[in-house]
C-alpha cells in the first residue's frame, strides 16, 4: 500500500488511533447483509482498512486485484465457487475468519476457514478474534 495517504480512506476513517495508515492491516469484508456490514466496518475501520463487498462476484474481483491480510467472509453468502476460494486463500496464507448461522459451523473448520463467529455477531467478540488471526499470522511460532 505505499503512497497511501489520509485522502484516499473512506470518510468515517480520519481518526489513526494504533499504525500510520501505511502500516494498517488491511481486510476484505464479503458480507450481504448491509445492516451488518455497516456495523462491522464503524468497529473495524477504527483499527484497519476494511473493504467491504456484498457478493461473491464483487469480493472474488477483490481479491484477484487486490492483496489483503484477512477475509471476512459470510458463509449464507450465495456461492458459484464453492469452497475452492477458501482453498485459494488458505494456500496464499491469507486467514479467513466466517461468519456463520449456527446451523452453518461445521464447514467453517478444516479446509474453510481459521476461524469463525455466529450471527448474530458481537462487535467485541469479532474485533478480539480479527486481531487475534493477525497477531497469529505475524507471528507464526
């Protein structure tokens, strides 16, 4: 992300509370339910970059074009790739942390995901898992 700068953050993000904007983690959020995700970004976006897509397509695009240090991804989003995105991901060493309806759990171990969380979301609970994943991730032993 070099060449970053205060301008090209979404307005809302002005406020750098840990890391120079340079130095922000930076997170696909792929989620469709808008309420949700507009929660989610207000409490990520105070500590990462956070980009949000609402479908499978947009989020695939992203994540093609763009490199990012953790997904975000809901598991009830409508899915023509199946799981080989997971597989993907996993295999760039990019953490996935699910959201997931509780009849959704079990495919978010194994080949799916790092970790997950269930619906409904708590705000505290998905910011300790969010850094948590990172700090694992930077720190692999």
């Amino acid at each position: 992300m070099p060449g970053l700068t205060k301008s090209d953050v979404p307005k809302g993000t002005e406020v750098w509370t840990e890391l120079a904007p340079e130095r922000r983690s930076k997170i696909l959020l792929a989620e469709s339910e808008d309420a949700l995700a507009e929660q989610v970004l207000a409490r990520l976006q105070e500590h990462f970059l956070v980009e949000r897509c609402s479908n499978e397509t947009d989020a695939l695009n992203r994540l093609v074009n763009a490199s990012f240090d953790m997904v975000i991804w809901d598991v009830t989003l409508p899915a023509t790739s199946g799981l080989a995105i997971f597989k993907l991901l996993r295999d760039k060493g990019t953490p996935v942390l699910a959201i997931a309806d509780k009849v959704d759990t079990k495919p978010c171990f194994g080949d799916f995901a790092d970790d997950y969380i269930n619906k409904p979301v708590s705000l505290d609970e998905l910011s300790a898992r969010v850094r948590a994943l990172l700090r694992r991730m930077s720190n692999p032993d």
